[in-house]
C-alpha cells in the first residue's frame, strides 16, 4: 500500500454484522479505511461505529465497483 492510499475492506458478500467487525478491526491498524459490502444494513451498521468511536465517514464512489462503498478516517 502506498502512503496516503486508503486500506481496503472488501466485505462483499458479508451480512452484518460482519462487515462493521471487519471495518472495526482494519481501523485498530490503519487511519483511513475503504470499506466495500453488498449488506443493505452496512450502511446504518458503519455509520453507528463510526460515530461510537468519533470517525469520519463518508460514501464513495470506488472505480469498477458497483457496491456501495464508504470511507472511513480517523482525524
């Protein structure tokens, strides 16, 4: 990984409340995190985490990915 670049989660195919554990453990070693799941929950699960733990998270748009995808940083 390139300095700067977000770590990737790809949760795809994961039902919550997996894809938030995975986001939640990837977050203990790295300060900004992408996040990709198929769960229409992820969302809602993602945002709660986030604001439980005082993150910034934000939706966006991965090249070539269809799923819903989210951004998540420590300030």
């Amino acid at each position: 990984m390139t300095a700067g670049a977000p770590a990737l989660v790809d949760a795809r195919g994961m039902r919550c409340p997996w894809p938030a554990v995975r986001l939640a453990r990837a977050m203990r070693e790295f300060r900004d995190v992408t996040l990709v799941a198929d769960d229409p929950r992820a969302g809602a699960e993602v945002a709660a985490l986030a604001a439980e733990h005082g993150w910034c998270v934000e939706p966006v748009d991965v090249a070539g990915l269809d799923e819903p995808c989210w951004r998540v940083r420590r300030d």
